[in-house]
C-alpha cells in the first residue's frame, strides 16, 4: 500500500504457530534521502470489546543503489497476552504507519499476504484489505461464579492451614535429606549458607511446592491485603475515592489539585501515601490499604503503582491512572516491548486501570499502548498541575520568592539546563558531564547570562563546574522544583526531557541538545520522529549551544503549533474537569 507519494508500507508474513503471531512488514522509501526517513509503525489488535495498540519496530535497514531506504519489520506476538479482559475467540488485525500527521491503516493486498496455514487452530481472511483471525474451535470464557469462588477460596484456605500443620515434616524431611539422603550434594548446590540455613530452605521450598505459593515477604504480604480487603469489603459501602501513592508521602502533584476541588464538592476522599518498595512496607500500611480500598469505589494513581496489581478486591472498584507527565515524547511501558529494559509482553502492569487521563486527544492512542489498555478509556481532559501556569497571582508569587531566595538571578538572562537521564532506571541513571562543559559556554557568553542546573532526579552526582564561573551557575538538580524554575526561566536547554511541555505553556524559547540522537533512539526511542516534533532548534554540540544563543536562533515559532497539539484546553480548569469526571463514576450505580 502507497502511504504516499514517496513511501510504500507492505505486509508480506503473517503467521501464527502456538498461540504466537509473527508479523512481518516492508517498507520502501523513494525520496533518495534516507537521513529524512524514520519509519514509525504499530499493530492494532481489535475484537468486539477491546482494542490493544502495540508497537512493531523495524528491525532491519538498507539502501539500495538509487539511495532509497528499504526497512524491515518483523515481531513475535504472544497471542494470549494480546486482550486482558476478553478472548481471541475473532478479532482484527491491522497495520498502522505513522505518515508524518498521524497513524494510518495499511490495507493488505492479497497478493502480498501469506496466509495462516489451514493446520493452525487459527482460519484467517482477508476482507476489505483488512485481517480477519477466528479461532476454529471457540473457547469459552467462564463467568465469575460466586459459589465457585467461595469453594476456590476454601479449598485453598485448607490447604494452606494442613501445609502449615505439615512443616515439622517438611524440616525433618530437610535433616533425612542433608544428612542421610543421596542429595546432600544437591543441596549444597542449590542453597547456600550454614547447614541449618540449607534445611530451612529446603522445608520452605516443600512448603511452598504443598501449597502451590511462593513463600516470601511480597508474597505474604500481598495475601494479606487480598484476604484483608475481600473480607471488610463485605462490611463496607464502597462511598469513597482513595488517592494512591507509592512515590510521595506528601499531597502535591496531580492529586493535590484535584482533591482540592473534590473537598469543594464534599467529597469523601481517602489517602494511602506510603513511598517505598513492598518488601519493606509494614503490615500496618497492608492494613490500612485493606481498610481504606474496602470502603472505596474509586481508586486514583498518579504514577506506576505495583502494590495494586492482582488485588482481588480491585476487580469491584474503578482504578484511574493521573500521569504525572504531559504530553507524549519518550516511548514507556508497552511501547517498549522486544526493547532492552522494556516489559515482557505477559506483564499485567498498568493494564488494570479502568481509565487515564492525558493532556490532549492527540496522544490518546500512545498511553492507550504504553498501558495495554483500550484508548477509549483514555480520556483528555487535562493535566491538573498545569492550572498554576494560567494564574499571573500564582506566577507572580513564585518568581518573588525564587528571587528572594536567589538574588544573585534578579536582572540576568537565566539559562535553564535540564536534560534526562541515561541508562535503565534509577540504579544506572547517569549523565556525561563532559558533554555541556558550564566554562566554556559562558566563557563565550556575556557576564548577564546565569545557568541554573537540572539534572532528573535519577542522577546522584553532581555536575561538575569551574572555580572561575562558579558565581554565575546555580546547581539546583536536588532543591527546587522544575516548574517553578521555569517561571524565572528565559532559555530552556534539554535534550529528551519532557518538561518541553510545561515549557511551551510559557512560550519560553528552547535549544535541543541532542548529541547521541541516534544512540537514544535505537537505546529509547521515541513517539514521534524527533526532528520534525520538538519545538525548537537542534543543536549537536557546545559551539552550536553558544552560536543559536548569540544569533537568538531557537526556532521559537515552533512553540505555539506545539502547545496547541499536546493541549486541548489552555484554560486552567483540567483539575475541575478530572474532578467532574471521578464524581461521575462515584455517582454511577448508586
């Protein structure tokens, strides 16, 4: 299929061998300018309940001797992970090719398309260019029954109290095993430690093995708040919205602004704020997640919240997803299946969420595919800490009180740097210092010029600045927040950070440092293709940073089409809007 003048997208493989989908798609590009070429495409699964977004990278490039680009793309889909709350009984299947406005369908020629062999407990068909896939014999999905789950739950309640009873058996089984068994060596292998360490792990693992559950503190701990919350959910009228948090022990970010206008609106709002990993929270906080999940009917999350995940009790409550970001700029979660530090495709993290809120109708589609869920329950109705942008009182206040605090700012031209991260995660977050040298860009620069530095809170160390431009930098990565430096703020500096959003409802100019644009690509990647998406000027080294500065060149008209695509409403009302809609579904059913 001609995606356009220039670009012809084929589907020319598709099969399916064990509950598993290959997909293979070609790609040709005909302009002879490959280094405009960057080729976005996705699958979209769909039956008549669900659809689920994934992504489908290509894998493989060349040129041919007229210096068109000749892509490939081919990626093993694991079919029962596919939809989370229906069955692969019929559904669709449809590739989608990004075009440089938006995400199109690629209609199947038949003549391109190798169908699904008739073995395969799969039939496939072509219909209108689009793939049809039934499954020959149907499976039937059971309903939840009640009895049946009473006698599931009592049977293995049973088989936990007659496991426990058996322990002493377990270890006396552990001492024949080290010290009179044939598999003392096999032992020694397996465990380590003291010899007493290697029976008590032993008879833990027979215990385990009788009762069908990993015995450790996640594992007990979760059971607890399951049986916990199912057994008060019973006493409880579900009345109430519980915030969550995992990452914050405060009230700030999107939940502050929200629970301000449900209190306005008397509702009766619950809070579980416990940062931490699970291993190490207390039974106390367990107890109070159980009793405050019993009494609630909506549940809200403003970032990755795993303590939630497979609580039997959530699959009676609405669970929304508030992102914290704006926008979409950097691929997460399921965008980055098949990619080094992304999840596998069986994971059930982020998929149960009932709803998500983002900040414009545009990106929808992207957090319905980082999450696994359906985009018809990504809703746009805004960012509520964005509010404070649209209030000058607010505004105002800020800038006083930074200055208050920095006088050393007040009357200079304040360069912002603030790049992400690189690395996986928290645990090898780093950035190359050597990269923006702070002396030889304001050695370069005049005396009103200051740089304040932010580094994303992932990295540790701190930036490393010259004795002899010390006076005109501020390194701030562990002090202030990054929206309120924004307010002061006259030139932006990143690279792949997403705070360009916030950044565009000021207007503020910006410069993309973008040195290992390639590299990040290939290690991260992105939603959009970065040149043609950023609202400002690329630059790829320090003298490019200091030349755009000099000559004022930031591309700003870029600003204005940017922040108008990634937010719908420019009113300051996205906390009422998200309010409204929690009332809603709390008044739902009532």
């Amino acid at each position: 299929m001609k995606l356009n003048a220039q670009t012809e997208v084929l589907v020319d493989k598709l099969a399916i061998r064990r509950d598993v989908m290959t997909i293979g798609v070609l790609v040709r590009d005909m302009s002879g300018n490959p280094e405009s070429v960057e080729i976005k495409l996705a699958v979209k699964f769909a039956n008549d309940k669900e659809t689920r977004i994934l992504p489908l990278s290509v894998t493989d490039t060349s040129f041919d001797e007229n210096g068109n680009y000749i892509g490939y793309a081919i990626f093993d889909y694991e079919l029962d992970a596919v939809f989370f709350r229906s069955n692969l009984n019929a559904f669709t299947v449809t590739v989608q090719a990004y075009d440089g406005h938006g995400y199109q369908d690629v209609y199947v020629e038949g003549k391109d398309f190798n169908q699904v062999k008739d073995e395969n407990e799969y039939a496939c068909t072509l219909e209108q260019g689009v793939i049809h896939i039934r499954r020959k014999k149907p499976v039937k999905v059971p309903k939840n029954n009640p009895l049946l789950a009473l006698l599931t739950f009592c049977y293995r309640a049973i088989e936990f109290v007659v496991g426990t009873l058996l322990i002493p058996l377990f270890l006396l089984d552990g001492i024949y095993v080290y010290g009179l068994g044939k598999k003392r060596r096999f032992m020694e292998n397996t465990y380590g430690g003291s010899q007493l360490k290697r029976i008590l792990l032993f008879a833990k693992w027979r215990y385990s093995s009788f009762i069908r559950l990993t015995m450790n503190r996640v594992t007990l701990k979760r059971t607890f708040l399951n049986v916990a919350a199912s057994v008060m959910s019973v006493f409880f009228k579900q009345e109430y919205i519980l915030f969550v948090s995992s990452r914050r022990e405060d009230l700030t970010g999107n939940i502050a602004y929200v629970n301000e206008i449900l209190q306005e609106k008397n509702a009766k709002v619950l809070f579980w704020l416990v940062p931490g990993k699970r291993k190490y929270m207390t039974y106390r906080n367990y107890w109070k997640l159980a009793y405050q999940i019993a009494r609630s009917k909506v549940v809200v999350v403003d970032d990755f919240t795993p303590i939630l995940n497979e609580v039997w009790a959530m699959d009676h409550r609405i669970l929304i997803q508030l992102w914290h970001a704006c926008g979409a700029f950097k691929t997460f979660g399921f965008t980055r299946v098949g990619k080094d530090g992304g999840p596998n495709q069986t994971s059930t993290n982020h998929r149960y969420y009932n709803y998500a809120i983002v900040s414009s109708d545009e990106i929808r589609r992207f957090y319905a595919e980082g999450f696994g869920i359906d985009v018809k329950n990504v809703k746009a109705l805004g960012v509520p800490r964005t509010d404070d942008f649209f209030k000058e009182s607010y505004k105002s206040e800020i800038r006083a009180k930074l200055y208050e605090q920095y006088p050393q700012l007040k009357d200079k031209k304040v360069i912002l740097f603030a790049p992400t991260f690189r690395g996986n995660g928290a645990g090898t977050a780093h950035f190359p210092f050597d990269k923006f040298n702070v002396k030889d860009v304001l050695s370069k620069l005049g005396e009103e010029y200051m740089i304040i530095i932010k580094h994303h809170p992932f990295v540790e160390m701190k930036h490393p600045v010259d004795a002899s431009v010390k006076d005109r930098v501020l390194d701030l990565s562990m002090e202030s927040e990054i929206n309120d430096l924004l307010f002061i703020t006259d030139l932006l500096i990143t690279d792949y950070s997403s705070v360009i959003f916030e950044a565009s409802l000021l207007n503020i100019p910006m410069l993309f440092y973008a040195f290992d644009l390639e590299d990040y690509v290939v290690n991260r990647d992105f939603y959009y293709p970065f040149k043609n998406f950023v609202p400002g000027k690329i630059v790829r080294n320090v003298d490019q940073i200091v030349e755009s500065i000099g000559q004022e060149d930031y591309e700003q008209e870029k600003v204005e089409t940017f922040k108008h695509r990634f937010f719908d409403q420019l009113d300051g009302k996205s906390s009422e809007r998200v309010a409204d809609f929690i009332m809603n579904l709390l008044e739902e059913g009532k």
